[in-house]
C-alpha cells in the first residue's frame, strides 16, 4: 500500500513543475487517494506478472532461482 501523504505531495510537487491546474472541485485526499490505487492496482498486476515469469509459470527451475539469488546477491 502506497503512503497517501507522500503520494499528495507527488502529486502537487508534479502539477507545480508542469504547470498543471487541478480544478477547484477536486479534493486533494482523494485524488491522492485515487492515484495511489490507480497505482497499486497496476503494481499488484506487474507482481503477478513477475511471479509468473519469474516462477516459469507455475513450474519453478529452482536452479534457476537459486543462480538467480546468487547473482543479485552480490549487487
């Protein structure tokens, strides 16, 4: 879950340097709020996407997975 105050100020940091105006009738809090699951609802599909792969599907080569952690191991 993303932090909704960090995600506001984003937001307000991001209209500012392009310059966008946020009509008057939008509430600050939600429209952070929406974003933010806008947001993780495109994250949490980009999990699953990444588990899929990265779990061959279903069928893991943990051999695979363990070179895998090896290698980011070391940075």
């Amino acid at each position: 879950m993303l932090d909704r105050e960090a995600a506001k100020e984003f937001l307000q940091d991001q209209f500012t340097t392009l310059k966008i105006e946020v009509p008057g009738d939008f509430d600050a809090d939600s429209l952070a709020g929406a974003f933010c699951k806008y947001t993780e609802d495109d994250y949490y599909e980009w999990l699953r996407d990444n588990f899929k792969s990265f779990f061959n599907h279903g069928d893991p080569d943990w051999n695979h997975i363990r070179e895998k952690i090896a290698q980011y191991a070391k940075g």
